[in-house]
C-alpha cells in the first residue's frame, strides 16, 4: 500500500510539475537546458524517453562545468521529478 500511495504520489506530482511554467534566473554566461516545461517544444514531445533526451547535459559542457555549477544544473533540472520518484522508491 505504501509503495502505492508513493507512486500516485509521484505520477501526480510529475503532471503537475509539467503543466507549471518552468521559471528560475540564469547566471550570465551558465548554459540552460534549451527545453523545459511551458515551453512549446516541451508540449511537442510525445514520451518521456523524448523528455529525457532533450534534457541531456553536452558531454562538452559537462566537462567544463564547476562543481557548484553542476549541482545548480542538477536543482534546475526539469524531469527533477523523476529524482524524486526513484528516491521514494528506493525507500
């Protein structure tokens, strides 16, 4: 029951989280994930595979990242959900 009640949890809070228009400042200079929720190019995607996919970090960006600008890339990333969910279901 408890692994339910988490799952609906996390279904609901991923809907939700896509229908809300994904806000925050960037620093001059930090990339940004090109697509994120609100977005039209986000609508336009029809998985989460796709989802996903749009939200992968360049290899060549990830190399030149600090450490402190990894972890902000990380809090802003927009399936930041789906961390949620495994950490719920690991528990």
């Amino acid at each position: 029951m408890k692994k339910l009640v988490i799952v609906l949890f996390s279904l609901v809070t991923s809907a939700v989280n896509a229908q809300l228009p994904w806000e925050y400042t960037v620093r001059p200079g930090m990339w940004d994930y090109p697509v994120k929720p609100g977005m039209e190019e986000w609508r336009q995607l029809q998985s989460h595979t796709e989802m996903v996919s749009v939200c992968q970090i360049p290899e060549e960006i990830l190399s030149s990242l600090s450490t402190e600008d990894l972890a902000e890339l990380c809090l802003r990333y927009p399936m930041y959900t789906d961390f949620l969910c495994m950490i719920c279901l690991t528990n």
